[in-house]
C-alpha cells in the first residue's frame, strides 16, 4: 500500500510539473483588439493645384514704334477698350487726313456730275469714272485705318493691369512684353489627376481646395478637362471655376486640391498598426478560439489611421492591434481592451 501511494503521489508531481512547463512555455499573451465593422468610406485623392485668373494676357504691340503715351495704371482697373499704349503714327495720321480731303472733293464732283447727268451735260461713262474714284479712296482709307489701328494696344477685356515693363518714348518692336492684364472676378483652379482617376472626373463635381497661409477649405466647380493623357506624366489635366474669391486667392499661389471619387458605405477599414507587412502580401492576426491565426488579407484605400479591407476578412472578426510582434500562431490571447 505504502508503494502505491508512493506511486501515484510520483506521478500526479511529474504531470504538474508537466503542465507548470507548458504553461511558461504558452502563456496568454495580453493584447488590444479590435472588431471589424462596416463604415463609411469616401475615397478621395489630394493633388497639387494652381489658382489662375479666367482670363490673363500679356499685352504686346503688333507692330515696332515709339511709345508716345502710356496709359497703365498698375494695380488698377480699367474698362475694355481703353487705350493702354500709343505708338509714334503722325506720319499715317497725316495720309489719313490727306486720303479725307480728297475724299471730300471726289464727293462733291460726283454730286456736280450727278445733276449734269441728269439733263445730259455729261456722259455715263464721266459720271461711272467718278464714282470709281469715291469707291477708292473710300477703301484706302479703312487700309489705312486698319494700319494705324496696329499703333494703340487696347485692353481686350475688363481687368487689372498688373506691372509695366515699359516708359515713355521707349523703343518697342512686335511682341514686346508691355504689361499683363487679367480679369479676377473669376478665378480658376487648374490640377492634374493620375490617369486611373480619369474616368471620376466629370464636368460640375466639386472639390475642395486649400492654399497656403490660410485655414479656410474653398470649392471649385469642374468645368472642364484635357481631351487626353499627357504621355510624359499619365496625368489628366483638369480645370475648375473657383466658387467664391478671397483675399489670399491670387493668381499663381499654389493649392492642396481634394478630389471626391467613390463612396462606399459597408467599407471594412481596420487600424494600420495591425497590419503586418511581408514581401509579397500583408497579413493581421485574427483571434479564433481564444488563439491568435494568421490571415492574409488585400488592402484598399489607405488614410492617415485605418486602411480598407478588400477580400481577408468579414464584419464581425477580432483583430490584434498590439503586440503583434510577440505573437506566433495558434498563441493564447488576452484582451485588455476591445475597440
């Protein structure tokens, strides 16, 4: 009897020790996690973007002269049609005035001749001559007309004059830079997309924009874009008419652009720290039975915090969102807290 029991005291000490070795070998490891429920996803895309007034020109002259008056008052506005610039043109005026007077004078011999051909003290052919010779001065002079109009640069629409890059009685030839004028009661926003995006854009969809010294998020209404991709960025170029103006929207300042594309209401979007990352796919530890398993898992739309789930997981899993690192499968899990 003394053996027996000797015996089984012997056994029932190994399997404890058994078990207490198993046990440091495993113990549960305490963790956070968290449950994997459908949300509200709104997939968007930030791009850069440059405010650009509707309209802006550089006024040049069409033809070289002497600047003989200036009328550009920088920063300031000024009406369409304003004479801007006038170059030397005395010598075409005066031609002009001379073409005039003999207009005047072919005028008054056709209106003599008209009363003589009416009782026959001329023939047709006097009287054909003369009305010629109206008809062609009449054309020189709209020529000539067309000619010293190419000596005013005008404005072309209502705008502000920006700089002047000229003074008086400077010489200029065709396409010298005078000033720039733009129209800013309307601005314009102008960005690119990556061309998979392409198709999401779409004349009238808003997106929101923000510009540098300013916390203020202004919308802009696209209105148009590139009828194609440009082959050396695979980017889409896309313009938007500004909703309101401000202050600190000037033509040229740069803009942090936000492009709505889809929204997806039942999106499984899980905290990027859970996210184990290996060389040819990404896998989180899910708990199943108190134990942590492995999944594989496809990710989607990735923001600041969370990232979405495409094909891995379904609502309703647990997920580790700590500790991951000192986790091996089939591990006893704790939770400390559950988000």
């Amino acid at each position: 009897m003394l053996l027996l029991l000797f015996s089984l005291l012997s056994c029932n000490s190994g399997n404890n020790e058994k078990t207490r070795q198993t046990n440091k070998q495993n113990p549960s490891q305490v963790v956070e996690g968290y449950i994997v429920k459908p949300t509200l996803l709104e997939q968007e895309i930030t791009v850069s973007g440059t405010i650009k007034s509707f309209e802006e020109t550089v006024l040049m002259p069409d033809v070289s002269g002497r600047v003989v008056m200036i009328n550009l008052p920088e920063g300031k506005f000024v009406q369409k049609g304003t004479i801007l610039v006038k170059l030397f043109d005395a010598d075409l005026q005066a031609s002009l005035k001379k073409l005039q007077t003999q207009l005047e004078i072919a005028r008054q011999t056709k209106k003599r001749q008209s009363e003589l051909l009416a009782v026959s003290g001329i023939s047709e052919l006097e009287y054909d001559q003369t009305t010629l010779q109206v008809n062609s001065i009449t054309d020189d002079i709209e020529v000539l007309k067309a000619q010293t109009s190419k000596y005013a640069v005008l404005a072309p629409y209502n705008g502000i004059i920006g700089l002047r890059n000229i003074s008086l009685g400077a010489q200029v030839t065709a396409g010298t830079p005078l000033a720039t004028i733009r129209e800013i009661n309307q601005l314009k926003l102008d960005f690119s997309v990556p061309e998979k995006y392409g198709r999401e854009i779409s004349e009238g969809k808003i997106v929101r924009f923000t510009v540098q010294g300013s916390d203020t998020s202004f919308s802009a209404r696209i209105i148009a874009a590139e009828g194609g991709i440009e082959a050396a960025t695979r980017n889409l170029r896309v313009r938007a008419l500004v909703s309101r103006l401000d202050q600190t929207l000037r033509p040229g300042v740069f803009a942090t652009v936000t492009v709505p594309l889809t929204i997806n209401p039942n999106a499984l979007m899980i905290p990027t720290q859970s996210v184990i990352p290996q060389e040819r796919n990404k896998k989180v530890i899910v708990a199943r039975d108190g134990k942590a398993t492995f999944a594989t898992i496809e990710t989607g739309t990735r923001r600041t915090r969370d990232v979405e789930v495409i094909s891995g997981l379904k609502a309703g899993d647990t997920i580790v969102t700590t500790g991951i690192l000192f986790l091996r499968q089939n591990s006893a899990l704790k939770f400390s807290k559950i988000h």
